[in-house]
C-alpha cells in the first residue's frame, strides 16, 4: 500500500515492504519457542469463552500457524512437542472483595464476618441426588482442611471489606467447584459485656439464643457455590449469600473476583523469560500479521485486533496473571517497536501511553524492565523527531489521511514527554519543542537542497539558469502556502511551534544564497530569452518575499530585503519588451479591422478591446514590477507613460490610413462616412483609456512614496504634461475627423437650402423644405446611431453653424418676393426644432446665437404681407413716440454768451438727443420701397415721401 502509513517503503532506514514477512525479528529458534508458548496456551485453555472471543481451539491452531508463517509439518512437530509437555497447575485466583446487606448475628445487631473458601475437586451436576445436600454443606466439610483459606475477621458491621486474595489449585474444571462460607465469628465474652450492648429487645433474645448454643461456636451467614466450568477466565460479580435453611432467606451479597491461570508452565519460554516479556513478544509477532494483513488488503491498520488474536492474547495473558499494569507496558513496547518499522497509524500508542500513566508506579518495575521501558521512550522520540524533520515526504498532502496522522504522531509524541514515567526513567528528559524545531529546520534544508539538485537544467546557461530558479521557487512557495494553509496549525496547537516561520525563514535564506550565486553572470548585454526567464523568476521572489508579513516575529532584515537590485540590468529590456508587445498588437489589431461596430451595443470597433487590452498588460506590468526603489520606480512610470502615448498616437494615424484604404475599395460615399463614424469613436474610446492611466497606474501613491526625494511639481510637470500633450492631440484628431463628416454633410445642406430657395413660389414653405429635412433626419439618424454622444453633439455643433451661414446668404439675395423668405424663415424654424430634438440635442442657448436672432428677424421681416409691414411701421413709431421724453421734436443742448458792448449772442450747440427721424433709413420702409409692384407698398412709400417734402418746406 503506497505511501499509506507513516513510513512508505523506502523512506527510512530499516523500513520494510509491506509484504515482507517478519518472522526474522526473532531467530528461527525463538520464533519456534513463542510458537510453542501460543499453542501450549490454546492446548491447556482455562474458563468459559468470552461471547466476543473464538470458542473453537482448533480455529485458533489454524491462526497462530498462519500468523507465525508455519507449515504443516512445523506444526505437526511443535504441536507433538506441547502435547508431550506437562501440563501447568491450573488455579483459581480468587479475591475477596467486600459484601453488604449480612446478617447481624451479636446483640449489637452487628456481626464479626469472616470467609472460609477453597475447591472441591469432585462437584455434583445439578440433577445428581446429592447435589442440593452438598451445595448447603459447609466447607469444613467438603474439602480438607489443609486446602481452606480464611480471611480475616472483621469485627461488627454489616459491610466488611477484605480485598484478600488467595490461590486455589484445582485439577480439572469440568468436575471442581468453588466454595466459599461467610461465618459470625463467636468470641467468648460476659453476660454483663453483653448487656451493656443491649439497644433493643431483639438483642436480649440473641442474648437468649446464644445462652442454649454450645460456647464459642461460630455463626453461619450464607455461603457462594460456583462450578469452575461455568467461569470465564475473568469475572467480577456481586454473588449472592445462600441460606442452609429457609428461616433467613436474604442474607445478603458478596463481591468475588476470579481469574483463571496457570502454575508451573512448562514451555521453555515460560522457564526462562519473565512473563511480560514473553507476552510483549507474542503480542509483536500477532500484530505484526494483524498489520501485514490489512496492507494485503489496501487497509490502513487502525489498532484493532482480530477475534482469534484478541482470545490467543487474552488466554495468555490471564493464563500468565499478568496484571493490567504489565499487559499494558508489553503492548506499549511491542506497538512502539512495531510502528518504526511497520505502517500504522500512530493513534494506537495512544491508549498506552494513558494507561501507563494512569497506572504508574516505578516500585512495581525491576531495573531492566525500567531500562527496556527508558529505551523504547528514546527510541520512538528519536524515530518520532525523525518522520517529522522528513514530514514532507512521509505525510505527502497527496495521500489520504496525511494530516490525520501527523496530528496524531505529534500528540502521542507531546502526551509521551509529558508521563511521569518519562521524566522518571529518562534523566535527561529532551526539549520536545527544540528538537522538533531543530528537526525541522535540517529537514527543510535537506529537501531544499533536493529538489534544487532535482531540477538542476541539462544545459548550463543563464537563461537555463533563470527557468530552473523559478521552478524551484514555485516549489518553494507551494510548501510554504501548505504550511501555512495545512500544516502550522497542528504544530502551533501541540508544540506551540510556529511552522510556517521556521520553514519561511530557513528558505528564504536558502533561496537567496542560491538566486544570487546564479545571477552573479547576469549583466545589461543579456538576450531577450534571458531577460524573460529573469522576469518570470523576479516574480517569483517577489511573491516569496511578501510572504514575510505572514511571519509573527523575526530578527534582523532578511535575505530578499533588497532582492530587486539584482534585476537592475534587465529593468529596460522587460520595460522594451512591454512596449514592443503592445506595439505590435495594436498594429495587428489595426490591420485586422474592419471599421464596422464590434457588437450590438458598442460604437466603437475590434481594434480599440486589443488597444485596452495592450495598455491592461502595460499597466500589469508595472503592479507586477512593484518596484521597491521610489525614484527608481519613477523613472519606470515615466518610461511608460511615454509608451502608452507613442502608442495612442500611433493608433490614431494607423486607424485613419486603414479607413482611407478601406474607402479606396469602396465608392460609396456613406461607406465612407461610415467609416469615419467608427474612427472617430474608436479615438474617443482611446481617449477614456489615457484618461483611466493616472488611477490605474495609482499615480496618488507614487507621488506619496517619492515625497521626500522627488519635488511634487516636477511629478505633476513630467506625468500630467505627457498625459495632457497625448489628450490633446486626440482631441485635435477628433475634431478634424468630426470637421470631415461635417464638411460631408455641409455640402448636401447647402445643395437642398438652395433647391429650396429656387422652388416654385406656388409651393407652401411647409412642403418646399420637407427634401431638406428627410436629408437631415437621415442622416443625423445615423450618425447618432453610430456616433457616441458627445462627438455627435460637436458634429451638430459645426453643422449648425454651417447651415446658418448657408440661410444667410440665401438670405441676403434681392428677391423681391415675400414666398421666398417665408420658405426660408420656415426652415430655419424647421431646422432650429431638428437640432433641438425635444431636449436630445444642442441644447437652446448653443442654437440661439446672435447670428440665429439676427438672421430670424430678417426673414420674419422679409415674409411678411405689406400690411403687416405697414402695421409694424406704425408700431415702432407709436412705441418710438412713447419711449421719448416730454420734448415734443427731442432736445438740443447749447451754450450761449452775450457780449453788451458787441450787443452780440454767441450760440455754440454742443448735442442733441430724441429727434424727430425724417430720412428713410428704416429697414421696413427699405423693404416697403423695394416692393416695387405691390401698389399698397408703392402707395405707402409715395406718402411717406410726400409727407416728409411738406415737412422740410415747413421748417
């Protein structure tokens, strides 16, 4: 099973193979001598089967030939070889533990119980005439004196404890019985001490009763019958205390404890060996086939045994009175011994460990069996320390359960420093935490210096070099991200050790000792593969060195502090890649494109998502640089800004010469324009994208970081003057492109006002001007369509102000018909709507130039009847009459100087103000005179006149 316990094949020394028979940790002698010990202990089997253990002898034979790989002729020889040994002194180990609820025999209502207990060889089945007599005789008279055993006497109580033990032989089980009789013991004592006992009157008739018995005979209290056959080999109960006769029924309980075992036994190993010993030695063999057989399955072995093992093992142990102390130091010496070799998970020394220290008392231990428990704690600490410093590699993430089993290791190892039979029998007790930290720090050193050796390049050559520094530091950098994500939280809550920084700090230092003992050839004449694999390695350090911020505590800088000034040299070529990359996409993306919308909601076309994603990577670039050095790192944003603006700019040329070719292919004028729609967005789209750079390349925070070395206005004039020239520039290729469709559109407006202007007057101003506006709702449809908003707004900008010069001019020709204004004051009222677009256009201030106002009064003049010039004659001379002050012909200001000796006046007239107009200068009387077959106008003109002859002869 690969890889599926703490020690794969192949790790460690001394490790086996999963399927390798491990009979050859004891020589064939002693593997034949154990054998001989388990069969001898399933031949001479004691007690009734547990209901969880193998009743069938002969299904255990079969198991522990399996498990000590024996064939049938070993078998049949060794089996031979028990047969003809003695058999042991089989005993019943019985402790009398307490009782409760007796009879109280004295006349303090109290008794003085002691037992009498031992084996009668032959007892009677339950159907025997005789057995019902034997069971209610007493032990003195069953069994011979010399096999009873007494405890002793506890004086007056109803509860006595004894916790005595004794040993009973016996012969055989199928035909012995346990006895055991509860007496009163009777001393003898005067009436006048007993009467002074008296509490009751059931005490003066014992007083009474014991009067008629003979003296100094002893009361019976109940007694406990058992046939050994009906035993297991353990069994602990509460009996009940039989009566002889019916007169007391109830005579209460009593604890018993028995174990079934054996004396003398006589295999050798029982001879020669103590009896744990020999138990932890059987114990090894049968786990070991226990862990053998699971591997065969592709099973992890989880510390539990089968039934056959289990019984074989329980039989001998209580066949050897092994105490519960001792069975546990023989499964911790046989376990801890079996896991440096075998694959298991760590969690079964668990239970050991507990037990041990639960029951620990170093008296109950002999020296070498102190010095054999001493040296499996070393041995498992050093073995322990030893899976750990390797942890990478014998809990690889990749195998199920991994985590698990480290855990575990580390708590059994934590549980085991912490026993008092560590620190008893270990003098030097260890610094668990420094061991392991010691350990760990040379096991990551060792497997550093593996996978460099690992990935070592074929070819030696810088650019090598730099590819094999950064697989190495990706290998780096994914342990260090499963220390931290997997690892460090075991370590931090059983040892209180900080994984991920032992492991960080050992390499980095590692890392940087060996990036630099590689870059030490690198200068400014490397070649562009070169330059690549730096960059790629230069990320690599970057992302380990920000891994210091995961770190609690360190002392002193670090290795990679200033791991960016060994990448100096390659700074301009990474720099000139970058923008040689972005370059050539914009060239390719401008050859590829078609000029038409790049999807059903965009203006703009393909070429402008590659130019965005030119100037993402740029931007990339530099957060990926993040370099350390402030004046360093503005000398780098200086050199791409400068790129990105080379770029734009050349996109603008590059994309208006591919509409030109494209126009060249096609005559179509509205191909064309078409065409200029999409430049004209894809710059302003250019546009959003130089606007975005001072956020994207977080221009705030390099001006913060270089605060105190470079001055802010030197930042704001270097940055912000190479943005705005760029800016600028597209503004001015915007507005030529927009004065181009402009001027395309100039021409038709300027054809359909003067189809207009010569119409048949006949024709209804409304119905003249509807070609010129079908012309300018087409085409403004589309261009809105295809234009986005603000360059359409400048675009109506400029047209407006074209057709207002196209209208004036119409305008300003001697057509003495009115019909012809009045078509052409339609359209502008027509036109000014069109532009305005019920709020989605030009806005009413930008329409309403003095040029409009100037231009509306004029045709609203030029349209109108002669009447109705006549009437607005009159108005504004009714009006002029009543903004005039109270001087009837205006007012003359003069200045006048009398001389008496002269007897002259000396009049100098200096101004005048609100006379009285004469002359014909006023436009509605130009027009009115000019109208020269309309007889109204004619008539109003010659009355005007003659008014005004009559007026001057006057004065």
């Amino acid at each position: 099973m690969a890889a599926a316990g703490e020690t794969p094949a192949g790790t460690l020394p001394g490790d086996q193979s999963p399927d390798m028979d491990l009979s050859h940790r004891f020589s064939k002698e002693e593997l034949s001598l154990l054998y001989e010990e388990a069969l001898y202990t399933i031949q001479h089997r004691l007690g009734k089967p547990e209901h969880h253990h193998v009743a069938d002898s002969q299904e255990l034979y079969a198991y522990v030939q399996k498990a000590f790989g024996m064939d049938e002729k070993e078998h049949s020889v060794i089996m031979q070889r028990v047969k003809d040994l003695e058999s042991p002194i089989f005993c019943l180990k019985a402790t009398v533990k307490e009782a409760k609820g007796i009879l109280g025999k004295d006349v303090s209502g109290f008794s003085d119980p002691y037992c009498l207990l031992g084996i009668e060889a032959r007892s009677q089945e339950p159907a025997h005439l005789n057995h019902k007599r034997r069971m209610k005789a007493v032990v003195k008279d069953l069994i011979p004196e010399d096999q009873i055993h007494r405890t002793q006497v506890i004086s007056q109580t109803l509860s006595p404890v004894w916790d005595e033990t004794f040993f009973l032989e016996f012969e055989d089980t199928e035909t012995a019985s346990f006895h055991l009789d509860m007496w009163d013991s009777d001393m003898v004592e005067s009436v006048r001490h007993k009467l002074g006992e008296l509490t009751d009157l059931h005490g003066l008739k014992r007083i009474f009763k014991e009067a008629r018995k003979d003296k100094g005979k002893d009361d019976f209290l109940g007694n406990v019958v058992l046939r050994l056959k009906d035993l297991h080999c353990w069994n602990d109960h509460w009996y009940q205390l039989e009566p002889r006769t019916e007169t007391y029924p109830n005579r209460g309980q009593c604890h018993l404890q028995f174990l079934l075992t054996h004396k003398k036994r006589a295999t050798t190993c029982s001879r020669t060996q103590p009896s744990y010993t020999v138990h932890r030695h059987l114990l090894q063999q049968l786990v070991s086939y226990e862990i053998l057989q699971h591997q065969a399955g592709n099973l992890s072995w989880d510390g539990e045994l089968s039934k056959a093992a289990s019984t074989v093992l329980y039989l001998h142990a209580t066949q050897k009175d092994l105490s519960d102390f001792h069975q546990v130091m023989a499964q911790w010496l046989a376990y801890s011994k079996l896991y440096q070799s075998l694959e298991f998970s760590s969690s079964c020394l668990l239970h050991q460990i507990t037990s041990i220290e639960y029951q620990w008392v170093q008296e109950r231990l002999r020296s070498e069996q102190k010095a054999e428990l001493a040296e499996s704690f070393q041995s498992l600490l050093t073995y322990g320390v030893s899976l750990i410093r390797r942890y990478r590699i014998i809990f690889p993430l990749s195998v199920p359960r991994s985590t698990e089993r480290l855990q575990s290791l580390l708590r059994v190892m934590v549980q085991m420093c912490k026993m008092k039979a560590f620190h008893e029998l270990c003098t030097l007790s260890p610094d668990l935490p420094q061991m392991v930290s010691t350990a760990l720090k040379s096991g990551t050193k060792e497997w550093f210096h593996m996978k460099k050796q690992h990935l070592q390049p074929m070819v030696k050559s810088v650019e090598e070099n730099g590819k094999a520094l950064s697989r190495l530091l990706l290998e780096v950098i994914g342990d260090l991200q499963q220390c931290q994500k997997t690892w460090n939280k075991f370590f931090i809550n059983t040892l209180k050790l900080n994984l991920f920084s032992i492991a960080y700090l050992e390499l980095e230092r590692l890392v940087a000792e060996h990036v630099q003992e590689q870059l030490q050839e690198v200068d400014s004449s490397m070649s562009k593969p070169t330059a690549e694999s730096l960059f790629q390695l230069y990320m690599n350090l970057q992302e380990l060195y920000r891994m210091k911020d995961l770190v609690p505590e360190r002392d002193g800088p670090l290795a990679l502090s200033n791991f960016h000034q060994w990448f100096k040299e390659a700074v301009p070529q990474w720099l000139q890649k970058a923008y040689t990359i972005a370059l050539e996409r914009a060239q390719r993306a401008v050859q590829m494109d078609q000029l038409t919308p790049f999807g059903e909601h965009n203006k703009h076309s393909t070429s402008t998502v590659d130019l965005s994603t030119c100037y993402a990577q740029i931007v990339k670039t530099w957060q990926q640089l993040k370099w350390p050095d402030p004046e360093e790192a503005f000398m780098i944003m200086v050199k791409l800004v400068e790129d990105m603006c080379k770029i734009s700019l050349m996109y603008c040329r590059l994309i208006k010469e591919r509409a030109e070719a494209l126009s060249l292919h096609e005559q179509s004028e509205g191909g064309a324009a078409n065409r200029l729609c999409i430049v004209v967005n894809n710059i302003k789209q250019l546009r959003l994208l130089i606007l975005k750079l001072p956020s994207q390349l977080d221009w705030a925070q390099l001006e913060q970081r270089t605060g105190t070395i470079i001055d802010r206005q030197q930042i704001q004039h270097t940055l912000h003057t190479q943005l705005d020239s760029a800016v600028s520039c597209l503004d001015h290729e915007i507005r030529d492109v927009v004065q181009a469709l402009a001027t395309k559109l100039e021409k038709g407006i300027a054809r359909h006002i003067q189809e207009l202007s010569s119409s048949n007057d006949a024709q209804e101003p409304e119905d003249s001007i509807i070609p010129l506006m079908k012309f300018l709702e087409s085409e403004l449809q589309y261009l809105n369509e295809h234009l986005v908003q603000e360059n359409f707004k400048s675009l109506l900008a400029l047209l407006w102000h074209h057709t207002l010069d196209v209208l004036s001019a119409a305008a300003g020709q001697q057509v003495p018909s009115a019909q012809h204004y009045k078509k052409l004051h339609c359209a502008l009222k027509s036109l000014k709507d069109s532009f305005y677009a019920e709020g989605c256009g030009l806005p009413l201030e930008t329409l309403r130039t003095a040029a409009f106002l100037s231009l509306e009064t004029h045709l609203s003049l030029c349209s109108a009847t002669s009447r109705k010039l006549i009437q607005k004659y009159f108005s504004n001379r009714i009006q002029q009459q009543l903004d005039t002050n109270s001087e009837k012909y205006g007012a003359v200001t003069i200045k006048a100087l009398y001389c008496p000796s002269e007897q002259k006046l000396r009049v100098e007239v200096l101004n005048a103000v609100n006379l009285i107009p004469l002359d014909s200068n006023d436009e509605i009387l130009q027009l009115l005179e000019s109208r020269k077959g309309d007889r109204e106008a004619q008539t109003f003109a010659k009355l005007r006149k003659q008014r005004a002859k009559q007026s001057k002869e006057r004065e």
